[in-house]
C-alpha cells in the first residue's frame, strides 16, 4: 500500500513540476516574442538559403561566394519587402480612412431595406468601431517590420557563420556519430518538409494574389497592389486567412464604389477565385507535402495565435511540423507525432521534395 501512494505521489509530483515547466515556457514565450519571432524567421530563411548555396556548391561555386551572395540577396530581400509593406499600409491608410464615410454610408443605404430596426442596430455597430484608430495601430506596427528585418539579417549572419561547425557540435554533444547522423538527419528532414511547403505555399498564394490584382485592375479600382499584397500574405495562414482576405477585399470594393453590384460582382470573383484554389489546387499540391491532422493545424494556429498574435498564425504550421517530426523520434513523445499526423505515420516523407 505504501509503495503504491509512493508512486501516486511521484507521478502527482512530476505532473506539478510538468505544469510548473509549461507555464514558465509560455511565459517566457510570451514575454520575448518578438526576439522569438525574429528568430524563428530567420531559422526558416536561413533554411531556404542553405538549400539555394548547397545548389551552388554542386555547381563548384565556392562556398565563400555563394554565403556572400545569399546574404547580400537576403538583406536587400527582407528590406524591399518591409519598406514595399509599409508603404502599401501607408497607401491603404490615408485612402481607407477617406473612404470610412463612404463605406457607412453605403451600409446605411444597404440597410434600409432590411427595416429601421436592422438599420439602427448597423448604424450603432458602425458607430462603435473606430476604424481610423485600427488603420493607424496597423501602421504603427507595420513600422516595426524594419527594426525586425534588421535583426532577422543579424541572426541569419551569425547562424551563417557557425553553418560549418555545426556537425561538429552536435557530434561532440552527444558524444556518439550515430546519435549525431540521427538528430542531423532529423535537422534536414524538417528542412525540407518546411522548405516544401514554404516554396508551393508561396507559389499558390502567388497566383491567388495575381488574380485578385487582374479583377481589381478590370473593375477600375484603386488598391489593386495594396490588396493583392495583403491577399498574398494572409493566405500563408492556413483556412482563415483566405477568409479574412475574403471579406477585407469586398470591405474595400464597397468602401470604394459604395455600389452594390460592383461589390457584389468582385465578391464573387474574389470567393470563386479563393474557393477552387483552396479547396482544389492547395489540397492537392500540399496534401502530400505536410501530412498534418487538420484539427491539429487548427489547435496550432489557435495556440500560436494566442501567444504570438497574427505572427503566430503564419508561423503556426512550419512550427507544427518541426515538433511532429522531433516527437517522431522520441519514444515516449511519439503518440504526439501520431496524433499530429494525417495518417499516423509522421517520419513518411513526400513523394517528390526539395534536396539538400
């Protein structure tokens, strides 16, 4: 009886420290967010660069070269595109918020035909939401993408420079080669799982956001690049983000034209548009590519959002990988890797991926 309530106890005590553990994590995740999130990003690029330089290695570039090449490439990259996404929120702010009136408006007119009561109730909605405050938060924080470029580029350089030794690290951490070729292999395996899904993500919000920009363009309306941008980014975060592209994109139709039948024609388009590409071309090209359990990708995208606001959401499926693979390996971890997975068998790899 004694060593049963012994037991009981240890496993009572290791769940508290478990608990304990975990609550500290989360606080310091919350709390160093945003050097976390830097990091993170500079991880994932840093991933798609060594790819780009072991290509060039194979075409007897020198090695020196090619991390110059890609560092110079990557620092002109993250700053074109945080000036380049300033600049359109900058767009999108001085019009949107002379536009703001309009849009009310608009809304009036188009509730007057669900009766005074409906009318009242969006009149009073729309009176409460201080739609120039949230353009200018989302300006303030879109500022804040330069002072993170330039520390996403100084993580990228460092983590350059220990590229080589890095082996040599794990196999003196270890203390074993096999256990050393293990986590290694484990290391490339995300890699390439993430750079997958990164470059045909990339490729199909591409082609989603290049014909948002065509309809906007045909329609005559201002805009075009701004949306198509935002179309571009928000579909990295997986289900929601489509939707809330969605409704951003015919929020700024009928802000623009207050008609309507032109909001309702570029509404359409744009669901059509969203619908076949999501629902056909990005199952089918990434289904093989992540193997991940949708709840899963649900709960991930709910946790991260908490933790890390809408950067969480984009990072919430390369992370979500990264722990399915890692649980993979871990024996008593590995039920988390099968849950996490599609199918239940979380170390299969895609049948065609990037190489290193």
């Amino acid at each position: 009886m004694d060593g049963r309530d012994s037991h009981l106890s240890e496993r009572l005590q290791t769940g508290f420290l478990g608990v304990i553990a975990f609550g500290l994590i989360l606080f310091l995740l919350v709390q160093a967010r945003f050097i976390l999130i830097c990091l993170v990003l500079a991880i994932i690029i840093f991933s798609l660069t060594s790819d780009a330089i072991s290509a060039f290695a194979r075409l007897k570039v020198p090695n020196w070269l090619a991390t110059t090449l890609a560092l110079i490439a990557i620092a002109v990259g993250l700053l074109w595109a945080a000036t380049a996404l300033v600049a359109q929120v900058n767009e999108v702010v001085s019009t949107s918020i002379a536009y703001a009136d309009r849009a009310q408006a608009a809304l009036a007119r188009l509730s007057q035909r669900w009766g005074p009561n409906v009318q009242e109730a969006i009149g009073t909605f729309m009176a409460s939401i201080d739609f120039a405050g949230w353009i200018r938060s989302a300006a303030a924080q879109a500022s804040n993408l330069i002072s993170g470029s330039v520390l996403i580029l100084t993580f990228v350089g460092f983590m350059f420079s220990e590229r080589i030794w890095f082996p040599i690290k794990i196999e003196r951490l270890t203390g074993d080669p096999d256990q050393a070729r293990q986590v290694l292999e484990t290391v490339h395996k995300i890699m390439r799982r993430v750079n997958r899904y990164l470059v045909v993500k990339a490729a199909i919000s591409a082609v989603t956001a290049g014909l948002i920009w065509t309809i906007f363009r045909v329609q005559g309306l201002e805009l075009a690049g701004a949306v198509a941008m935002l179309t571009f980014i928000l579909n990295f975060i997986p289900t929601l983000g489509s939707i809330a592209a969605t409704v951003i994109t015919i929020a700024m139709v009928l802000a623009q034209t207050g008609d309507p039948t032109v909001t309702l024609t570029v509404g359409g388009l744009t669901v059509a548009v969203q619908f076949i590409i999501g629902n056909v071309f990005d199952p089918m090209l990434l289904g093989q590519t992540l193997r991940l359990s949708s709840f899963g990708i649900v709960l991930s995208l709910a946790f991260w959002g908490v933790v890390w606001g809408i950067a969480g959401t984009f990072l919430a499926v390369p992370i979500m990988v990264a722990i399915m693979i890692v649980c993979a390996q871990i024996p008593w971890l590995r039920p988390v890797a099968i849950m996490l997975s599609q199918e239940g068998l979380p170390e299969q790899e895609p049948a065609s991926g990037l190489r290193r």
